[in-house]
C-alpha cells in the first residue's frame, strides 16, 4: 500500500537520514522533503494530491515546527492532514505545546540509525494501519 510521506525539517543530514531509512524500510513509499516551514506551506497549498502525513521538526529557523501546525490547522484543506512532530526535543512544554496545537503524535527522534529504522518502521506500521481503517 502506497503511504505519502512529508518532511518538513531544516537539517539536511536529517531529511537524507528519513529518506534512507524510508527507501530501506518501505521502498513503495513516496517521501516528499521541505528544507523550511514556508516552503512546505507553500507547496501543500497547492499539491494534489496531499500527503498522508506529514512529520514535523520544531527547532527551524524562520518559521518554527508550531508555526507550520497551527497554520495548517486554519487551514480548512490542510487542517486534516495528520502531523507528527518529529523532533529532538523532548522538553515537557513542547510536548504539550504540540498537542495543544492538534498534533496527531509527538516522536523524539532516536540518536542512532538502527533505533532511527526502528521508529521508522514502527511508524510506519502505525499510519499503514491508520490508512486501511479509513478506506
């Protein structure tokens, strides 16, 4: 089953990370990456077809992981795209934060890439499940 990714996140080894590990553990995946939050604004504004989820770093310069959700939540097309904050921080108040803001789930990233593949795998596992209960 084919499962549409976005990535919004600022690091460049980061992105190149989540494609490799997305290649290796679901080659039937299409993974779409943003380098910035105004970039990913402005090309889900207009993308068809959307993404079936979107994993979202917090910490990026400009507009921040927040900024993106909340301008997604207003926005009526945007608002039901399920989003992941996807982040190094696992600070309490940004936890709650993202909730607050209507994020689907909050994932510390793992520091090294066989726990990375691991996360990947699960939640892929997860959204793939997700995906089959909604068609």
């Amino acid at each position: 089953m084919e499962l549409r990714v976005g990535l919004v996140d600022d690091n460049p080894m980061d992105r190149l990370l989540a494609a490799e590990a997305l290649a290796e553990v679901c080659p039937e995946c299409i993974l779409e990456t943003y380098a910035s939050g105004q970039e990913a604004l402005t090309h889900l504004r207009r993308a068809i077809p959307l993404p079936d989820v979107l994993l979202l770093d917090i910490n990026m310069p400009g507009m921040t992981g927040f900024d993106v959700l909340t301008a997604m939540k207003t926005d009526p097309r945007l608002s039901l795209i399920p989003v992941v904050m996807f982040t190094t921080s696992n600070a309490a108040a940004d936890i709650r934060q993202a909730y607050t803001l209507h994020a689907s789930s909050y994932v510390v990233k793992a520091a090294s890439f066989m726990a990375f593949l691991e996360q990947v795998e699960a939640f892929l596992g997860y959204w793939r499940l997700n995906q089959r209960a909604l068609t």
